[in-house]
C-alpha cells in the first residue's frame, strides 16, 4: 500500500485503526508514520523557529492535528500519539540539521544564513 497521502483528493481519507494505546497499527500506522515525518520537515506547517516543542502554542498543534486530519481518519485516542510523534520527528529533524550546517561559534542568524534551500524561512 503507497499512497502519497499529500496527493490524496479533498473527499479521500485513510482510516486508521488503532491499539487499545491509541497507537496506529498495520501498514496504515505506518503510512501515518512517513506522512507525519514529511509533515515536521515542512516548515509552513512545523516552524523551526521556536527552540522546544512545549514552546508552540496549543492553537498551533490543533491546526498541526488538523492538517493530519485532512488525510486521516483518526480516532480520537490517538490524537496525543499523533502530536508525540510530530514533537519526535520534528526534534530528529531540528538535530540532523543542526549536525549539519552549525558550526561551533556561529550564531543563529549566521546558521540561518547558510541553512539548506528546502528550509523555509519566516
């Protein structure tokens, strides 16, 4: 089963089942896995602007959830999974770029002057 989930028409959704943990199962839960990973490397929908997860407004992870929500049918026990796992692969994503392109003794906006093309800037 691939999709491209970004591709998938406005009336089409994936339905995702979950365990009693609210933890998506199956290739689907896979499927949710890949597509949140491409959804915190997007920065319009997953700003590298603030310096910890918890420092996002609530208002922002519901639009987060949201744009899941557009593509998924989700039960309402996995939202807390859903948004755990964005916090994940949005701080892999933040490390692995920081690995990459900051030095030792740059500052911040001399990082964001080098930083890759595929970043988006605010």
């Amino acid at each position: 089963m691939t999709w491209d989930v970004w591709q998938l028409r406005e009336d089409e959704k994936i339905v995702v089942g979950c365990n009693e943990l609210g933890q998506p199962i199956k290739k689907v839960g896979s499927l949710l896995s890949s597509f949140l990973g491409s959804v915190a490397r997007r920065g319009q929908l997953c700003s590298l602007n603030y310096h910890k997860w918890n420092d996002m407004l609530p208002s922002y992870k519901v639009e987060l959830l949201k744009v899941v929500q557009k593509k998924f049918v989700l039960p309402l026990e996995s939202h807390d999974w859903v948004l755990k796992s964005l916090n994940n692969k949005w701080k892999e994503y933040k490390s692995k770029l920081k690995a990459v392109w900051k030095r030792e003794g740059m500052t911040e906006e001399e990082v964001a002057c080098i930083c890759p093309p595929n970043v988006y800037h605010h």
